[in-house]
C-alpha cells in the first residue's frame, strides 16, 4: 500500500508543479531541474515522474529482498525492516510537503 501512495503523491506533486509553472508562474524549487521547465516541460515531466518509479521500484525490491530473509527475527532483519518502514515514511512525509506546497504557491498566486 506505501508504493500506491508513493505513486500518487509523486503524481500530484508532478501535477501540481506543472500547474502551478504552466499557468500560474510559479518556480520550481529544484535546482537540478529548475532550468528544464524553462527549456523542456516533456523532459522535466519525465524526469519528475521517472524519478517517482524509480524510488517506487527501489522500495518495492528492498521490501522484497528483506522479505526473503530466512530467520525474520534475527536483530539485523528488524533493524532493517525498521529502516526501510522508516524510509517509506519519510518519503511518503517528503512528498506530501511538496504537494502541499505547491497547492499554496497556486493559490497565493491565483
């Protein structure tokens, strides 16, 4: 369920950027990608979203790897799976200020 909400608010968080850059003139904040919507919208769109699968893919194949883990109540598996919980978390956090963010910046300016 993490990967789902990871997918939609990275979706949203591409939306609302875009939205907010296309039609309201706001900035994106990345530094790394600030100059993309300037000169190529497709390609930021794709590396925003890429970005989002990518960490998506990462966090589905970590959990799957751990899963595969034969004594699931050693200290290091716990560790770990606290570790990539955490992670999910901080991600899902991460994303949900962005959006967030960006639903201000538009209506400040709108």
């Amino acid at each position: 369920m993490p990967s789902v909400l990871l997918v939609l608010l990275g979706s949203v968080d591409w939306l609302t950027t875009t939205i907010g850059i296309l039609y309201f003139g706001a900035v994106e904040c990345n530094p790394f990608l600030a100059g993309l919507t300037v000169t190529n919208m497709p390609a930021f769109a794709a590396i925003k979203l890429a970005t989002t699968a990518f960490v998506v893919l990462v966090f589905i194949l970590a959990e799957k790897i751990l899963m595969k883990t034969p004594n699931k109540s050693s200290k290091a598996f716990v560790r770990m799976h606290y570790l990539v919980r955490g992670a999910y978390i901080a991600a899902i956090l991460f994303l949900g200020i962005a959006v967030l963010n960006n639903i201000v910046a538009i209506v400040r300016i709108a």
